[in-house]
C-alpha cells in the first residue's frame, strides 16, 4: 500500500485526520468549538464533518463547516449523503457548500432516516454513492476555476456494506466509485487490523490504486462499545467488553489502549494514516496520537 500522503507528498511520520458532527445544542456548541480549536492545532490532513440523513442538519453542518475554515488551520470535508433527496436538491447541497468556500467532500447514500427502511420508495429511489461521485464531479466542472480543487472520498466497508453480498461485490463497487472520480476512500468502524489489512489487499489486486484510511474510534463506555460492533457487523473482542464492563461501563483508558495498539498494527501493515471519530471530543484521539508519538508539537502538551 502507498505511504503517501493524500497531498501526494512523501510523509516523515504517518499522517491522521478527524471526524466531528455538529451540535445539538447550545452548550454542546461551546463544548465542541473547544474540541475543534485543540483538534485543529494538533494538525491533521482534514476535519470531516457530518450530514445527518434527509438532510437533518444540512444548516448545521454548513455552519460547522464555515466555522472551522475561518476559524482553525484545519481542512474541512464535507459530508454528503443523498438517501431520501432528489437529484436536483443534493445538486444544491453541493453548490451550496461549494459557495461556503469548502471543496472537499465525502460521498455516501447514508442511512435511511428514522422509522424508514430500504424498502420504502423514498429510501430505494435514492441516488447511489457512485452517482453521488459523478454528481460532485459534474459541480466542480461547472466551475472552471474550481476543477482542480478538493478532493472526493468515499466510504469502504472492510466487512461488507450490509447490502452487499459479497467481499467481491463490495471490492467492484468501490473500484467503480474511484473510476468516477474519488481520491481516497475511509473505512466504516471495526476491531481487528486483519480485517482492515485483508480488504485492502484484496482490493488492491482488484484494481483498487486510491489510499484506504482506516476509521477508528477510542470508545469510552460499554453503550459506545455495543455501537461501534453493530456499526461494524462484528462482535467487539471479549476482552475488551469484559474489562470496561469489569470498570462499571465507563473506561476511556481501555478505549485509548486498544485504538492505539490496533493503529500500530495498521500502520506496520501499510495503512497511509488513521482517520479517528472523535465524538466531538478531543481527548481520547489526541491520547492515541500522542502514544503513537505522532503529535508534534503536543496541542495540549
């Protein structure tokens, strides 16, 4: 796997990035542009900002986005999702962050909204990932000052997207979503590096030539642990669900300890860099960078 970094540049260290999602409230607002600020100076390649689905937080999300590119050194990504929206109204989402001056994005079908499932017309009729890739690059072409700006990534599934039936079919569908334009993919949640390690290297003889970043999360509670297994389709390791429930639930410790060892063992692997979900918290990942000695200098040090 490529060692570069997603400027193309050769690293002197593995490289990471974040994800955050906008505030629900106003205290959580306060909260979170003090995550973002120390987040921010510890120097990632992007901060990734969610899209709730059907739109839910699109202003939020917009809002979030403006705030870190005139407010931080940070690189925003936007996040952009098309389950329950037309063609013409996820067009104007892309136009519409475009003018909020943020050019890179992540684009994903998302979840059917809550009380929906795939099988209603609204959740079936949306438009896929890959048309969503194609849609982004038909916006920046209608831009021509802006065709050589920003970058589209995309979502991967190291154990399958839950509609596909098969590694395979997961493997051609992303292959197809680089041939359309994506520059980088990022992983959905899981716990093992070989799950990881194999999916890319599967991918990669495939054809896959784009760098996979693996997502993580240091969780902190056995609730956080139970959703991160459901998000990645696998148990959690016994162990660790033993011992935070051993701690009464709530160990961020065991979170931090485990992220770390699991990123040390994906980047000896070949992993380009770690792409951490923060819970809008920026604590635990800065904890895990700074084990994995990868924070320099040290934001909160």
């Amino acid at each position: 796997m490529t060692s570069q970094l997603l400027t193309g540049s050769a690293p002197t260290r593995a490289r990471f990035s974040f994800e955050v999602f906008p505030a629900r409230s106003g205290a959580a607002a306060l909260a979170l542009g003090h995550a973002v600020q120390h987040l921010s100076a510890a120097g990632p390649d992007f901060i990734s900002v969610t899209y709730g689905a059907n739109g839910s937080n699109r202003d939020a999300s917009v809002d979030l986005l403006k705030y870190l590119r005139d407010h931080t050194d940070a690189l925003p990504l936007a996040h952009l999702t098309t389950v329950g929206e037309d063609r013409a109204t996820v067009r104007a989402a892309i136009h519409s962050i475009m003018d909020a001056g943020v050019h890179d994005f992540l684009a994903l079908r998302g979840d059917p909204p809550r009380g929906l499932t795939e099988a209603d017309p609204a959740v079936a009729g949306s438009l896929s990932s890959l048309e969503l890739v194609e849609l982004v690059a038909e916006a920046r072409a209608e831009r021509p000052a802006l065709t050589s700006v920003g970058r589209t990534a995309v979502a991967a599934y190291p154990n399958g997207h839950p509609l596909a039936r098969s590694r395979a079919e997961d493997i051609d569908w992303l292959i197809a979503k680089q041939e359309a334009g994506a520059q980088f993919a990022i992983t959905q949640l899981f716990f093992r590096a070989e799950e990881y390690l194999s999916f890319v290297s599967d991918a990669q003889r495939a054809g896959l030539r784009i760098p996979v970043l693996p997502g993580l999360m240091p969780v902190s509670t056995s609730a956080q642990l139970r959703k991160v297994a459901e998000l990645a389709g696998r148990q959690a390791p016994e162990e660790l669900t033993r011992e935070m429930e051993a701690a009464g639930g709530y160990a961020p410790e065991l979170g931090v300890e485990h992220t770390v060892e699991l990123a040390r063992q994906l980047l000896a692997g070949g992993a380009p860099s770690v792409h951490l979900y923060t819970f809008n918290r920026h604590e635990r990942v800065l904890a895990v960078l700074r084990d994995l000695h990868l924070l320099t200098p040290d934001p909160v040090g």
